[in-house]
C-alpha cells in the first residue's frame, strides 16, 4: 500500500497518525507519570517512602484529580509533539530508504534521533508545566505558563531543555528503533503487510521497558531541573505545616546543568537516586509505548486505506 504513497503524503499520514495516538496515550498514563515525578522530585525520599505511598497521600490530599493535574497541557502538547515526531520519523524513513545502497538497520535509529530533535520544541516545555503542576504549582496551565514567563522570561519554558535532549534521543533511538526491528521481524517471520494488534503491542511494550531502563538516570536529572522551585510552590492553607516546610527546602535548591546536577544527585543520594521512579518510569514506559505503537500502527492503517480509497476515487471521477 506504501508504494502507492508520495514521501511527503507519509509524512503527513505519519503526523495525523502519532497525533491521535499521542493524545490517546497520555491521556491514559498520566496519573502513572503524576506517581513518577513525585517520586523524582529532590527531597521525595522526605515526603514519600514509594510509589504506593504517592498514591494514598495524593488521593488523601488532592482526590482523583491530583492524578490529573496538567492534563490540560498533556492533551495538546502530546497531540503536537506526537503529531511533529511521528511525522518527521516517517518523513526520516521515506527519505532515507529513496538513498542508494542507505544500510536498512542505520534507518530507524537515524530517524528517531531526528524526530526527537524536531519535537522536542513543543515537547519539553508540555513536560516542564505538567511537571511543575504535579509537583504544586498552582492554578491552570496557561496560568502556570504566564508565571514562568514572567519570573524566568520565554527561555524559562525551556529549562532542563538540554537535559531532556540528552535523556529523549537516546530514549527516541532505542525505543523507535527496537519496535522497527521487532516489527520487521514479525512481517519476515508471518510475511504479512501489517502487525497484528497484539504484536503490536508486545513489540512496544518492549521498546518502551528497554528504552526507560537505560535512561532514567537521565530522566531523573530532567526531572530535578524542571521542578527545582523558582517560586512558591505552596501557598496558604494547602496540604500540611511538615510538607509546606519541606517544600520550602527542597526550594532552596539548586542544580546548574546537566552533569552538575548528576554529580550532585550521586554525591547525595547514590545510585539509589539516580534510579528514583525507576520501577513506575518501566511500568510507564511500557504501557506507553505499547498503547502508543499499537494506536499508531491502528490509526496510520486506517488513514492510509481512506487515503489510497480516496485517490482511486478522484481518479475514478
């Protein structure tokens, strides 16, 4: 069906396709995502002894939706970096598999690398306010962004943007990459045009494990440069007098890039905090990345076949 497909039409296919997916997928994880911030956030070992504990505290304190906040920034930061990263990723592959002689197992990694790159732009500053909304900041998100702006200026909606890079391309490779190979492998071994719904997801759940296992130092240090305070987090009469002093602790902290802020964090907590939110980061990420290939591969399929339907209509007519 591909064939019959211009490198630019994939792309747009590839772009409408990871927009509905993204979206789909945060939308589900977001209250695990809520669990592993907290736990990544310097000073949690104070506030929280593991992840079950996030959840009763959070649930005590906040209700159901203190799982939720920032979902309002998720839903359309996601569905455009999702959209811009699937996008480039297909526009990546079409355009490298047109090069003669092009090695076929440098394609997928070569074309993660270029779609994290490319969504970054959009992605890291969803992530810095959802992650400041998780971990207290008041209000709605388009509040939460007027704040930043201006306490920090329009750069301070990019903080931690190098360290996410440097945690997200790696991540983007191993996980884009581990599903095209697995996925080649399963259309070798079947001889079939497409997966089936539960290879699909299996094939992402394993990207998505092996990816997050290997980076959540990385992602740990991200977490601590996006939700260092820059302002009050807690504000008169919410949670307890314990935690509002915490807060104000963990405020008064600071981490100046990326290996400073690697080296502080082994020097302090070790490698048990370089590991911190490691086991719901996994469980996230496989979950993620299997919902997420699985709508993917589902919602790329079902536009290809409009698309193709529509252009022998036009042609027909």
């Amino acid at each position: 069906m591909m064939k019959d497909i211009s490198v630019l039409e994939k792309a747009q296919i590839g772009a409408a396709a990871g927009g509905i997916a993204g979206a789909f997928t945060y939308a589900c994880l977001h209250p695990l995502d809520t669990v592993k911030t907290k736990l990544q956030t310097h000073g949690a070992s104070q506030l929280y002894s593991g992840p079950l504990d996030v959840v009763v505290k959070t649930f005590q304190e906040q209700g159901i939706m203190g799982f939720y906040k920032g979902i309002s920034a998720v839903l359309v930061g996601s569905m455009f970096s999702s959209a811009v990263y699937f996008g480039t990723c297909e526009l990546g592959k079409a355009l490298l598999s047109q090069l003669p002689n092009f090695p076929l197992v440098a394609m997928p990694p070569l074309s993660g690398a270029l779609g994290n790159i490319v969504s970054s732009a959009i992605l890291v500053p969803k992530e810095l306010i959802t992650q400041r909304m998780q971990t207290g900041a008041q209000g709605r998100s388009w509040e939460v962004v007027l704040r930043i702006v201006q306490k920090e200026g329009f750069m301070g909606l990019y903080t931690g943007y190098s360290a996410a890079l440097v945690r997200n391309l790696p991540a983007s490779v191993l996980s884009f990459s581990t599903f095209e190979y697995l996925k080649s492998a399963w259309l070798k071994k079947t001889r079939k045009v497409r997966l089936e719904p539960w290879q699909s997801v299996v094939s992402g759940a394993l990207a998505g494990m092996i990816s997050s296992a290997l980076t959540t130092p990385l992602d740990v240090v991200k977490t601590r440069l996006m939700t260092q305070a820059r302002s009050t987090y807690m504000q008169s009469g919410q949670g307890s007098l314990i935690e509002a002093e915490l807060q104000a602790k963990i405020a008064a902290s600071s981490y100046k890039g990326i290996s400073a802020t690697l080296n502080k964090i082994w020097l302090e907590e070790g490698w048990m905090g370089l590991s911190r939110g490691i086991v719901p980061r996994v469980l996230y990420s496989a979950c993620f990345s299997a919902l997420g290939y699985f709508a993917f591969e589902t919602a790329r399929l079902a536009l290809v076949r409009r698309h193709l339907a529509k252009k022998k209509f036009s042609q027909i007519t």
